[in-house]
C-alpha cells in the first residue's frame, strides 16, 4: 500500500511542506500526502495585526486549501484534530459544523504511516484574572477581524455622536513583535480613518498603551533594536510601559501589580504562547511546561519515531549545544518543513534522517508604513543592524518567500503586480 504521510495544521510550517511534498512524493504517485486543517483557508500568520488595524484585507490574502491540494497533488482534510490513537497509527478528526450548528463534516479518523504535527500554537495568558474573558487574543483570522470591528464600531458611534468623549484607547499587553507591530499598525490606522472622515477621534485621541512585564520592549531581540524601536513608538505617541505586570483585566481597563489602573476600551493580550490544549498527553507524547511537544534534533518525537512536530507546536533544542528550544517564529517553520521535504523521502528510501539546526537569519520589526528596525544575519554571522525603508522592503519579503514556496515565483510576480494595482483601487483601510 502506498505510503501515507498526514500533516496535521497548513499553517506557515505544515502547508508549505504538504505542498513541496505534494509536488515531489505525491506527483510521482511514491506517497499519498494528507494535510487536514481545522479551517478551509489559511493566512499567514504573521499578518495578523494588519488585520487587526484594518491595514490588510484577509480575504485577498488568503489561500484555499481544496484548490492548493488539486494544483499540487496532495489531498485535503478538513477537520479539527482531537486525539490519535498509536497503536493504530490513526489521528481522530471532530466534526466541521457550520454557522448554525449543523453538521457539515462528519467526525473520523485517518489513518497514517508518518504524521507530521504542524498546529502552531496559542497566546498565553498565564492565567491572569479576566484576560480570557475581556482582551483579544491575535490567535486565528476571525479574533483578528473582530478587534478590527470593534475598532470601527467605536469609530461609528463616535461619528454619530453616541460617545461621551471622542477619544478611544487601546491596551496592549506585551511588546514582542506582535504587541510593538501592532501598536504602529494603530497608530497609522489612526491617521487613516480621520483621513475618509472618521475625524470625531482625532488621531491624537486614539490613546495607545503598550504594556511589558520585563524591563524593556522586543525582549528578545538586541537592545540595540529595542531602543530606537521605543523611541520611535514614543514619538507616535504610544505610551510604552515597561516593568509593568498586569495583574487582572476587566470590562473598563487593566489593573497591574504595583497597583495601577490603566483605562482600556479595548484590549489585546499578545505576551507569550503555548501549544494547543489537545497537544496535552496525548497518547501518551512527551510535553514541556508549554504543552509542546518534545521532539529530538530528527523533529521525531522523543517517544514514537513515525511522529515528527515542527513549527510552534514542537519543543525543538536549538541544536547549537545550548539549553535553549527554537522560537516560536516563522522562520523556524519554514526552515523545519525544508528539513522534513528532505527527512521524510529520506524515511521513505530507508536512509537516516538529518538533524536540524536552528540558523537565525534575524529579526524584522515593521512600524508600520512609517519604517522597520531590525537585525539581519541573526546570531549567524554577526548581526547587521537594519532601518527604514531598506529593512521594510526585506520585511515585506519574509511574506513573498513564502508565497514563492506555496505558488512559485511566476505567480508570487501575478500576486505582487496585483497587489499593488489593488493599492490604486482600493481604500488604504479595511472600512467595514
Ligand atoms: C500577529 C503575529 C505576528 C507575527 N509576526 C511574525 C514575524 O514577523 N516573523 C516571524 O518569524 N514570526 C512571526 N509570528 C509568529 C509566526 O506566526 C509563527 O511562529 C508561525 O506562524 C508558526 O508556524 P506554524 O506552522 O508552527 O503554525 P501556524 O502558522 O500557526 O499554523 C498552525 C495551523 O494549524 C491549524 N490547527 C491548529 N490546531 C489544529 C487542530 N487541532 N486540528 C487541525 N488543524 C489545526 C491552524 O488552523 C493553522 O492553520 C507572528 C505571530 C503573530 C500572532
């Protein structure tokens, strides 16, 4: 029988590894190549708080999984992964329903030779009091296009004079790259809505806090990054507050630990992930603290050889002999399924598996349209520090890889030159 290689999760790991093997394993009719995804369509993660803010449309950038899987010769499964039985070699997908609660796909199981689990991962509210029920969470498409309306129902009211005061804030708690990006991203948007009209807040009025734990924002990457990155946020206007602890969220704001209270309308929680909950024992897989799973340099999990993980789902050692696991970022993903395309024809033929090695090529941090600020290299050759509108166009290229992985290079360019006649066409923000 032929060989079955089920990839759980198409998100930026696991969709451009069903595609390559797809267009190499399954063209060639050598494995049958399965990706099963809770949802029918995938964005890239990474966009979300452009989303968010308004600044991207996730409809024009979002790719179909049924249409993927013709064009590149593996099959699709839709359905959300809730349990595996080993001894079967078989993972339990629970049934799709739709908007109203009908059944749209039934429950199953599928059965496999290798799995990959590719399902990214989920913030990280440490169970702080009222997070869950009162701040967003940047996770799926949908959490990012709800902040967006509820921006602009703000803005609407405000319009049609139903607010007290015409001003909005915001609350962000975290300043990784997310809680930063999309403190610019807020800003600009600002600007934007009071550009069409939206002028009741005036941008000036849109209040944005950015709150950090640690003693300074972008705690993982270099302080030299971090400052100017501050300073430029501080110059938007954005209050950045760092050694802040949030002890508890509730309807009107934030109260933090040395005993603050910091009004918030709305209020994004982007500090910190962790694994999917289903990830947690199950059958019997090896977890950290974070419900990742454990996996050996191979991405094999450290107690069945056929299950390998990769992306934000796994516990991967860095491979540099340190104690520290790969992070959570995309580039991670995208080098792991590289890795895979080559290990699992490898298990195929029978040979021995390569081991991965995390290579840091740097960090991108977008302000918005206003500039970007990182680092190139990484930890690889010595880093090169990058700024403006150069570090810009490399961010904007970390997406086109991608695209260039899922679509190839030909209609990445048909991709991009419609983007940009879209720019011409379209209004600069998401306005419903
Ligand atoms: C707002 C934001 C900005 C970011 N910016 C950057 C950046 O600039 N650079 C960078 O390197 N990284 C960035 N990241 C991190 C990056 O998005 C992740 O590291 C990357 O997406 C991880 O890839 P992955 O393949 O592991 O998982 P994901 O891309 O998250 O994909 C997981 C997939 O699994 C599916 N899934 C989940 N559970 C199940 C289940 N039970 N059954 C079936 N399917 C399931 C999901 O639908 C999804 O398609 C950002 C993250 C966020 C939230």
């Amino acid at each position: 029988m032929t060989h079955r290689i089920v990839i759980v999760g198409g998100g930026a790991g696991g969709l451009e590894l069903a595609t390559r093997l797809g267009r190499s394993l399954g063209k060639r009719g050598k494995a049958r190549v399965i990706l099963a995804d809770a949802n029918l369509t995938h964005l890239w993660k990474p966009l979300l708080h452009e989303v968010a803010a308004g600044s991207l449309n996730a409809t024009e950038n979002e790719l179909n999984y049924v249409a993927q899987a013709k064009w590149n010769h593996f099959e699709f499964q839709l359905g959300r992964m809730s349990g595996l039985d080993r001894e079967r070699r078989a993972i339990q997908l629970a049934a799709t329903l739709d908007e109203d609660g009908r059944e749209l796909v039934p429950a199953r199981e599928v059965a496999y030779d290798t799995l990959v689990l590719a399902v990214g991962s989920m913030t990280n509210d440490f169970g702080t009091l009222g997070a869950a029920q009162h701040c967003i969470f940047l996770d799926t498409r949908a959490q990012a296009e709800r902040f967006h309306r509820q921006m602009l129902s703000h803005y609407l009211r405000a319009h049609a004079n139903r607010l007290d005061d015409s001003k909005m804030s915001v609350a962000i708690i975290g300043a990784g790259a997310t809680g930063v990006e999309l403190a610019a991203e807020l800003h600009h948007a600002a600007h934007e809505l009071a550009a069409y009209g939206l002028d009741r807040i005036q941008p000036e009025n849109m209040r944005i806090t950015l709150l950090e734990a640690g003693p300074r924002v972008l705690p993982v990457l270099p302080e030299r990054i971090g400052r100017p990155v501050r300073q430029t946020l501080e110059k938007l206007g954005v209050t950045v507050l760092t050694d802040t602890a949030v002890s508890e969220v509730t309807a009107e704001g934030l109260k933090t630990r040395d005993g603050r209270e910091i009004a918030a309308s709305l209020k994004v929680w982007a500090a910190g992930i962790r694994a999917p909950a289903f990830l947690k024992d199950l059958d019997g897989l090896e977890n950290n603290r974070l419900g990742q799973l454990v996996v050996r340099p191979t991405l094999q999990t450290t107690r069945d050889d056929a299950i390998f993980a990769l992306g934000d789902c796994a516990a991967c050692p860095l491979g540099d002999g340190s104690a520290h696991n790969v992070p959570p970022r995309a580039q991670a993903a995208h080098q792991q399924a590289s890795l895979l395309v080559r290990s699992l024809k490898a298990r195929l033929e029978g040979r021995p598996l390569e081991t991965y090695v995390y290579r840091d090529y740097g960090s991108l941090i977008s302000l918005s349209s206003f500039s970007a600020v990182g680092n190139l290299m990484g930890n690889l050759m010595g880093s090169v520090k990058l700024e403006g509108w150069l570090a810009r166009m490399f961010y904007i290229s970390l997406y086109r890889m991608h695209q260039v992985a899922l679509y190839g290079p030909f209609r990445t360019l048909l991709l991009m030159l419609s983007d940009r006649i879209g720019r011409s066409t379209d209004p600069r923000l998401k306005l419903h």
